[in-house]
C-alpha cells in the first residue's frame, strides 16, 4: 500500500467550494484527497459522492471521522482523530484492504496509532492553522525531530506532518526528521497557480 508524500484536506465551507477546491487539486496533480467536512449542515454523503467521481482513477478518496460514508461509497479509506472511533473498531468495519490513517500529537500517541493498526500517521500540528479549530500543542520543527529522529526511532509508520506547513518548511522537515511527506490544505487552495505550486512541493518531496 502506497502512502502518498503529498496530501490534500478539503477545507470548503460549501459543496459548492468542496468540489471546486478537490477538482483544482486534482487538476494540479495531486493523488490523494482527504475529505473532511466539519459543518453538519451540509449535506456528507452527497458531496462525498461527487467527490468520489472527480478522484476516479486520478486519487485516492479517504474520508474524515465518518467510516459509515467511507462504507456508503466505497472509498479508499478513512481518517480519524484522535477522539474519534478507535482504530481497531474502525479495521472491524472496514476490512484489512481499505487504509486507515490516525492522527496524532505525542510520541505517545504515535505509539498507539502503530499499536492499533493504522496504515499511516498524521502528525500535528506544525504550527498554528487557520483550517482547524480546537489544535493540539504546536511541535514545531524540534517536537518532530522528537519523536522522529533520523536514527534509532520508534516509529516505523509512514508520518505524514500537518498544520500550516509551507514550501520553505520542507526541506528542513525531510533533512532532519523521518517524516514520510506532508498534508496540505490552504497552502494549495489559496494558490494561484497550483500546478506550479504542487510541482514545488513534489520536487522537494521527491516524487
């Protein structure tokens, strides 16, 4: 199973913007697409439905929190926060093919993600976003060089850092920490020209 180095999270307030902001995203050549939707208003499984279509063979679709909507439309996979459902739970429902990635922001946590089964880790955040209400303690680059040194680590996982990392914060991030890629959000929503932009970052990234 192939853990993409760059991801997307959807920060749309709108199924309007939603869609837009993933078609962009794919457009640019991203390959991997996570959905989160926070406003309970809007409608989840319909937008979750029409994203599915526009990452048809182009990304991987995972789905925040909500494993019943993964379920529903057959998505790649899900991810899950911290208080959300248990990732072992989570492996019950969906089957040992689909991905489950889980957030984390200790060393700790880190742990009992990898204990518990999941594909993958988000790690988080960074610093300070703007997409994200309730942020756990910012790490910063040295609380990623914690809990990922370059030698002798304990996490095999591939980490994925989150939380309002820019283009100039890569570099840095893969020298001296065993970081797996990043996640995104503004940082390529708010971009005029994402195709160069994604270009950038995958260049640094080495994809």
């Amino acid at each position: 199973m192939q853990i993409s180095k760059l991801q997307y999270i959807t920060n749309g307030d709108s199924e309007t913007s939603i869609l837009n902001e993933v078609k962009a995203a794919v457009d640019a050549k991203i390959d991997w697409v996570q959905l989160r939707i926070k406003d309970p208003n809007l409608d989840f499984l319909t937008i979750a439905e029409k994203v599915k279509k526009i990452c048809k063979n182009k990304a991987v679709l995972i789905i925040n929190d909500n494993i019943e909507i993964a379920i529903i439309i057959d998505a790649d996979g899900v991810h899950l926060g911290l208080d959300d459902t248990p990732i072992q739970q989570a492996r019950k429902m969906l089957g040992k093919y689909k991905i489950i990635g889980g957030t984390a922001n200790t060393l700790t946590d880190c742990l009992n993600r990898q204990a518990d089964g999941a594909d993958y880790i988000g790690l988080g955040p960074y610093r300070n976003t703007t997409t994200k209400s309730k942020l756990s303690p910012i790490l910063g680059l040295n609380g990623y060089e914690t809990i990922l040194p370059l030698e002798n680590g304990e996490i095999y996982l591939p980490v994925v850092a989150i939380g309002g990392i820019l283009v100039e914060d890569i570099d840095e991030l893969m020298q001296k920490t065993r970081v797996h890629g990043i996640a995104v959000s503004g940082l390529i929503k708010n971009a005029t020209d994402k195709k160069k932009l994604v270009g950038q970052i995958h260049k640094k990234l080495k994809i």
